[in-house]
C-alpha cells in the first residue's frame, strides 16, 4: 500500500498526522505543499483546499482526525487512543479541543509574526497577537492544566492522541511500558554504529526516540517481507544532543557482532 501525505510541515496539523504516522512506523512520501493557491485537481480531493490529505494508493482522504482514524484501523499498534470508551471519547474530546479551539488562540503567533512578514511581506498586527495572549489562550491553557492536574497524560496511562504535542517527558513513573517509536538514520548509517533521530524534528527538538532504561531494545529495519531486527539501542540524547532523552537514539548495530555471538553460542552449548 503506498502512502503519501501532502501539506507543509510548518502546519501543526500536517504535523499531527506526521507523528501519527512516525508512531505506527509506517513509511509514505511526503509532498510539502502549501495551502495557498491550490490546483482544481487538489480542490477536488479536499474541497476546503486545506492540508494534511493522505492519499492511500491514490485516494484521498482529506483532514488530520480523520486520517489518524484511519492510520489506527490499517496499523493498531501502538495505539493512539484508549480502549475504554470513557477515555476514547476523552482523547476525541481533546483532539477537538487543540484542533478547533487551542488553534485558534495559537494561530495569530504564526499568522502575524511569521507567515504575513515572510509570504506576504505584511506588518504583524500586534493587538491581534496581545489578545490572544491575554484573553484567547489563558482560559484555554487554564482548563488543560486542570484537566492535568498531577497527572502525566491527559486521558489513561499511555501516549495516546491526546497527549501528543501536549504531554511532559522525563518522569520515572512512565518508565516499563512498551512503546514503538518510528525514527530515520541519519546519514548514511555505518557499521559500528546507528544514529536514529524522530523524522519530525530530526534530533533538533524533543520528539521520539529511546530514554534511560531503554538499553538493549530491540531496533528494526522495515524490510520488503516485514520488520528485522539490525540492532539494539546502546545511548540516547536530548535535543541537539544534550543530555536527556528524545534527541538521538544510537544503536549497535549486530551486523559486526552477529557471527560472533552465533559462533560463541554453539561453543559454549547454549541455545540462542
Ligand atoms: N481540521 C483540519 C484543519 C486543517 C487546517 O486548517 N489546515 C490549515 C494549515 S494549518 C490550512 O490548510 N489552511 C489553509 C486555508 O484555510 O485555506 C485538519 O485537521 O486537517
């Protein structure tokens, strides 16, 4: 099945679906296409003329929920909402809640102070930007944080939809849960070592990635038959390479060691 998602990175809903996607580890070609001034052909496929689409072997579908929903029936794991209903609806609730409220008090940021000086060579209105500031987002941020309370995810225990782009890493407690994080090498991998890095940020910023404890996870390579294991997470990084975690994720590679440990295993008698 050959994926290809269309719509600029600089849009947080192309973003969404990016993640989504780099979570189920799925591989698709990405067009970054603006929004502004799109073909007849293009309005047909997504009649609002926005961005994301997800073309699937060539048909549409139009809108980041509703392309999330779709990556979750054709790739359910890991999951990206919850399986209780109580809690399914929860993480629909806030997906709503950052698509069609948070948006619009964080929309004038970018609007005003990037894209009108940059694509329109247009002055950014700063009233436009205080009010957002003062009175659009604090109620909004408000409730989130109360919805939070002590918690670390806003709905269940898991990573889940709901807690994309919103959640806070770094805490003990969220550690002994198997997770899959889909990342890219960066370069051209070598033989001694294998530098993974989320395809979102690429290592610049926090995104996914291995964390303390995740020594000698099992790393695959999407091959043609199915995922092989090439390797195990030896080190990771914060962003820019700091110390931390969710920047870049080294991994030996077995290639080098694997006779070796075949070899080793059958001297010793023991089995693998
Ligand atoms: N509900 C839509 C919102 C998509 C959206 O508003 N995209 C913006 C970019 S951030 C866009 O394409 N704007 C162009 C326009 O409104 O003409 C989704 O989740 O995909």
């Amino acid at each position: 099945m050959a994926l290809k998602l269309i719509g600029n990175g600089l849009s947080p809903f192309v973003r969404k679906a990016r993640i989504a996607l780099a979570e189920k580890g799925l591989t698709y070609e990405h067009d970054p296409m603006v929004p502004f001034g799109v073909s007849a052909e293009y309005k047909r496929k997504h009649p609002l003329a926005k961005i994301p689409l997800l073309e699937v072997d060539g048909r549409p579908i139009p809108d980041s929920s509703a392309i999330v929903a779709y990556l979750e029936r054709i790739r359910p794991e890991p999951p990206l909402y919850p399986s209780d209903p109580y809690e399914y609806a929860r993480a629909i609730w806030f997906e709503e809640f950052a698509d069609g409220g948070l948006i619009g008090g964080a929309a004038p940021f970018f609007q005003q102070r990037v894209l009108g000086p940059l694509f329109f060579k247009r002055d950014a209105d700063e009233s436009l930007v205080e009010k957002a500031a003062t009175e659009t987002l604090p109620p909004l941020f408000d409730y989130l944080e109360e919805e939070l309370g002590d918690d670390d995810y806003l709905v269940g225990n898991r990573f889940t939809i709901a807690g994309i782009g919103v959640a806070v890493r770094g805490d003990g407690k969220s550690g002994g849960t198997i997770r899959v994080a889909g990342l890219v090498a960066t370069g051209r991998p070598g033989t001694l070592q294998i530098r993974l890095v989320d395809p979102v940020g690429q290592g610049t910023r926090e995104g996914l990635g291995a964390c303390t404890g995740d020594s000698g996870a099992p790393v695959f390579e999407d091959k043609q038959g199915g995922p092989v294991i090439i390797g195990v997470v030896s080190w990771s990084t914060g962003p820019n390479g700091a110390a931390g975690c969710g920047g870049m994720t080294g991994v030996t590679p077995l290639t080098l060691y694997r006779d070796w440990i075949v070899q080793a295993a059958q001297k010793w008698g023991v089995g693998l």
